[in-house]
C-alpha cells in the first residue's frame, strides 16, 4: 500500500512538471522555446527510466522470491548456508536484478544523449574533453544505485530467508517474511532511484558545460502548487557561478546537482551570453540569491 502510494504521487507530479514544462513551451517565442522544450522532452526521459526501473525492481523481487520459495522446498538448507556473498550476489542478479542493471544503464545512455540534445538548443556542442568524466558517472551512478542501495537490501533479506531455512521454518513463512522485508525497502529505493537518475541527468549537464566554458545557468523547470519556495524565487532567473555558490537549498543536497533537494523536478540549463541577449532572459540579483535560501528554510506550500 505504501509503495502503491509513493508511486502513485511521484507519478502525479511528474506528469504535472511535463504538462507546465509544455504550456511553457507554448507561451516561449525562439531560443527560449527550443530550451524549455528540450528540457521537457529530458524530464519525459527520466520519468520514463524512473517507471521502467520501477517496473524491473519489481519483477526482481517477485523473480527472487520465487527462486527462494523452489529452493527452500527442492534443496538441503545447508547447501544454500554455505554461499559465500559472491555466490548470493549471482543468485540475486540471476533472480532479476540483473535486468534491472541493464535497464538502468540504457536509461542513463537515453538521458545523457538528451543533456547532448539541451546543449545544441543554445548552440554547444558536446565537448570530447568531456567523454571520459561522462563515462565515469555513468559507471558512479549505476554503483550509487546497486551497490549502496538496492543490493544491501536483497543480500540482507536473502541471508535472513536463508538461516530460516537452515532452522527448518516453513516455507510459507520464510515466503512471506522475505516478501515483507523487500517491500518494506521498496520506498526508500525508489525515492533514492528517483534523485540518482535526476542527479545523473544535472551532473552530466555540470560537466559538459564546464568542459564547454559555460558559467552562467538557466534554472528551468515547473511553477505550480507543489514547487518549492527555494524554486519558485530562482524560476527563469540566470545565475552565474558566484551565486551558484552561494545557492543553500536547507536539505544537505549540492545545489548544482540536486537543484531544490530531494524529488526536485528543476534543472540548471547552461547557456551562453548570446543566448542570453538573444531570448532576453533576466539574470539573478544578490537580492534574488539572498531569497532563495530564505525560502528554503520554509516549508514547502
């Protein structure tokens, strides 16, 4: 019920992001509108990762619940008792997690190729000096997801079903407890799946644009009921590297990458002076600055 929920709110403010990210579009006139749109079609890409990855997690726990279940009824408990955490880790990918891996790494292919698709909606294109930093966090991310996340969870719930086994409990029982330790995770993973592929999408945009000698950023994204005070003082606004700095969004999370925190459905857009002059955009003020952390002390509305 809890997992129904969570998916059913993160839904409903995404496609509430995409919808305003379209009026915006409609309402922008040249550069402004190719940018805005550019952002939207990224944002569709990442809720797309974000619900197929949902999907796979899924299939993965019910694939492994199976193979737990057979197991315990088809094989000597001790057999299982002595894997080493190798073995267990090649029973979990071989349970599913292993699709949901490949699934990840295609969507963070589709993502970066999308941040490529932002820079030439105002003119850059993508640095090569910027390849290798790119390969890296692709790789950094995909390890932030499995290894501190999700595979902490499954190795501790399938070491639990398996000492149940060794102790001889029903296999009823050892179905269940497994089914209700690996949902009991399922929010916080998916909350944390959620902010690594945005944060995947906003660093790959911070290294391309410093590679390209880009300083200056368009915060982009949705104003509507559910943005945060921090957002809705920086919406539309150009902000330098200085004031980049000096952006506190009160969560603990780097601005340049987590943007308003956690969930955040916004984004920094690099773009060039002429870009600038060209779609007439308003650049942020010390005083702008100053109100965003401000606001980021209040509670959301």
């Amino acid at each position: 019920m809890l997992e129904t929920s969570h998916i059913h709110l993160s839904e409903d403010a995404d496609q509430r992001a995409i919808e305003d990210l379209t009026k915006q579009v409609k309402g922008a006139r040249g550069p402004m509108a190719s940018l805005i749109r550019a952002r939207r079609d990224q944002l569709k890409i990442e809720v797309e990762a974000e619900r197929g990855f949902t999907l796979a997690l899924a299939k993965a726990r019910k694939s492994l619940v199976e193979l737990m279940t057979m197991a315990s009824v088809s094989a000597d408990p001790e057999f299982f008792m002595s894997f080493t955490d190798e073995q267990i880790l090649d029973l979990i990918l071989r349970g599913g997690l292993g699709l949901a891996v490949d699934d990840f790494i295609d969507a963070t292919t589709r993502i970066r190729a999308s941040v490529e698709k932002s820079l030439e909606a105002v003119g850059v294109d993508l640095s090569p000096q910027a390849i290798p930093q790119l390969d890296l966090i692709q790789q950094q991310a995909t390890t932030a997801i499995f290894e501190d996340v999700i595979l902490p969870d499954f190795t501790k719930a399938i070491k639990t079903a398996l000492r149940s086994m060794s102790l001889q409990i029903p296999t009823e029982i050892i179905k269940s407890d497994l089914e209700l330790q690996l949902e009991r995770a399922t929010g916080r993973q998916l909350t944390d799946i959620k902010t690594q592929i945005s944060e995947y999408g906003r660093s790959t945009t911070a290294i391309a644009s410093a590679a390209a000698g880009l300083e200056h950023y368009l915060y982009t994204g949705p104003r509507d009921g559910i943005t945060r005070p921090f957002c809705d003082v920086l919406i539309n606004l150009v902000v330098d590297e200085k004031q980049m700095n000096k952006l506190n969004n009160n969560q603990g999370r780097p601005v340049r990458i987590a943007c308003g925190g956690y969930n955040c459905r916004h984004s920094w857009s690099p773009i060039t002076e002429s870009f600038i002059e060209a779609a007439g955009l308003e650049r942020a003020t010390s005083g702008d600055i100053v109100a965003a952390n401000a606001a980021a002390k209040r509670k959301r509305r």
